[in-house]
C-alpha cells in the first residue's frame, strides 16, 4: 500500500516515520515530509540530499530549508554537501556552504580544517588560506605533514608567498618544516624559499637530494646567490659514498668532459653510487654501451634498472647471448625482467 502524505491537521510524525518519508517515490510525499522536518537536526542529512532532488519542487522546498538552517549545523554536513555537489542540480548547498566559510565567523572554517574527508579539509584550508586565517608557521607545518597532497601543496605555496624578502627570523618556523618533509614537493618548496629569505648558501646540501626536482631547486637558489653548482658537484663526486645523487647532479648541470668522472664511479662498491653514475652518463647523453652493458648482470636491482633504461636506445646493439643468458634459470628476477624488456626493445619476441 502506498504511504499517505503526512496530514497537514494531523499529529507531527515521529522522526524515523518523517526520514522514510523523506526517501519516498512520490514527490508529494517528499515535499510534505519536508515541511515537517524543519525542526529535526536528526533529518537534516536528509534535507541536504533532497536539495538535489530531481522534482523541482522538492528541490526548491529543501533549498528554502537548507538557507534557513543554521550555519552551525550546515557546517557538520560539510563532507555530504559536498558528495551531493557530484550530483545534477547538486551545487546549490555546496555554493551555500562556501559562502558560510567565506564570510562566516573564522571559528566555522578553523572546525573543518582537521576533518578526515578529503573534499572537506580541501575546501576548508583552501579558504582558510584565501583569508589569511593561518600564521605563516602553522601553513608550513601542514604543507609538512598533511597527509593530502592537494592541501601540502596549498599550504607550501601558501607559506612560501607570505614570507618576507630577507627574513631570516622565519628560517625556524617556517623553512626549516618545509625542507624536512617526506615529499620532494614540499622540500623543493622549502629551497626555493631560502632564496625569498636571503640564505642562499644553505641550498647546498640540497644538491644531492634523492629528487631531481629538488636538487633542480637547489642549483637555481645557489645560481641565484652567485654560487656556481658544478664544482661542488665535482667536489662531491670524489666520495659520494653518503651522497650517491651527487653524481646524477653532475650529469644534470656538467659538461661533457665531465663524463670521465662519472664513468669512473660505474664499478663503485656502492650499489646507490653505481646506479647514480648510470643515470649521471644518461643526463650528460654519454652512455657507452660497452660501459654500461657489464651492470646489467649487477646483484643490484636498482642498477640493473638504471643500465635498462640507459641501453634501450642501443638495445639492437647488445649481444643477443648475453640477454638470454639472463634469463636463465636461477637469474634474479630484475635481470630477467631487463633481458626482457631488452629483447622487445631490439624487436625479439621473448614469450
């Protein structure tokens, strides 16, 4: 039997009978439930949900509700209203909830910037930094340790704009956060800010950071000081046993004749090294085939990697006995792998 709209004249129905209302088939009943729930914080999920319902007046009923609720309680649906902005005719109580963080008490921002929805602490940090609500320190803080990507980033970029030329009081508070996070974004992001501050000297044990993006930063901020890399590179490569990315900087900012330094470290005791000079030859578009082919048979994983991608190029050049001798059995598994991508490079089907 079809539920009865609830009766205008009748007794108020008690929440969960006024929910199901709320999800019935039949418009009528929707728009009548609404009416009754204006009152129900219980049902305001519900509210929002119907704000994107696709009988207009429903939809219009709900929206009409939703304006009128308050700001508080809108708040505590953010991560809903958000899901509901997916929908067609779904934007209206996310514009709501924006326009509530814009210009709403700060209080109602600062309360969703920890929330554990991703769209929710988004939006709220996104707003946060639009007004200036965040000390400079506290954005660092987060670009370091959020765990969203899109919220590091904001907040780095954030941080690093609202330093000021030359201040060096900063460095603590904010640059040093930024230079000790986990991702290479966050890192270069504090690079680049020791140059804003005028400590450009300090850029220099970032030229040997794991990323390229980083050590890219680096050179950049010591070019800017008056600093030349390169020599440091150099310098760096004669033990580079602490610092193996030192030796693929060299390749990224050398010359040529820098190439003889680099291949020297191809027989390094240190598989990182090894691996580093492999990548150092292909940035200087120095790769010999006869030096590079022996790592391909290397105990390192990590360098039989570099070795294929620096032989792709060259794979028709490489003896085909060779490469299927890797894969024999017995052979580990990332030098069989290389033999096979190898072989396909050079047009060989391997099965």
């Amino acid at each position: 039997m079809r539920r009865r709209p609830p009766s205008p004249g009748g007794e108020c129905p008690a929440t969960p009978e006024l929910a199901l209302a709320l999800c019935h088939p039949d418009g009528r009943v929707r728009e009548a439930a609404l009416d009754r729930s204006r009152k129900r914080p219980a049902l305001f999920s519900l509210v929002v949900i119907r704000c994107a319902d696709w009988a207009g007046p429903v939809r219009d009923r709900a929206r009409a509700i939703l304006a009128e609720a308050p700001r508080p309680l809108l708040i505590t649906h953010a991560a809903l209203v958000l899901r509901v902005a997916r929908r067609p005719r779904g934007g209206f109580a996310e514009e709501l909830l924006t326009l509530t963080l814009r210009e709403g008490p700060a209080a109602l921002t600062e309360a969703l910037l920890d929330s554990v929805d991703r769209d929710t602490a988004r939006l709220a940090h996104r707003i946060a930094v639009e007004r200036r609500l965040l000390p400079v320190a506290r954005l660092a803080r987060t670009a370091a340790r959020h765990r969203d990507i899109a919220v590091q980033d904001l907040c780095a970029d954030a941080a690093v704009a609202a330093l000021d030329e030359g201040d060096c009081d900063a460095f603590s508070d904010v640059v040093r956060p930024l230079l000790a996070s986990r991702q290479p974004r966050i890192r270069a992001a504090g690079v680049t800010a020791l140059r804003r501050i005028g400590r450009h000297a300090d850029a220099e044990p970032y030229l040997a950071d794991r990323s390229a993006l980083v050590r890219a930063c680096a050179r950049w901020v010591l070019r800017q000081g008056g600093a030349d890399p390169a020599p440091m590179y150099r310098a760096l490569c004669a033990d580079p046993t602490a610092r193996p990315a030192a030796v693929v900087g060299l390749g990224e900012c050398g010359v040529r004749e820098d190439a003889d330094l680099v291949r020297s470290l191809l027989a390094h005791p240190v598989p990182g090294v090894r691996a580093c000079a492999v990548a150092g030859l292909r940035a200087l578009e120095e790769v010999r085939v006869d030096d590079v082919q022996p790592l391909l048979d290397d105990a390192s994983a990590a360098v039989v990697r570099s070795a294929t991608a620096a032989l792709l190029p060259s794979a028709d050049r490489l003896p085909r006995e060779l490469l299927r001798g890797l894969l024999a059995d017995g052979r580990p598994r990332h030098q069989r792998v290389a033999a096979i991508r190898l072989l396909r490079a050079a047009g060989v089907r391997v099965a």
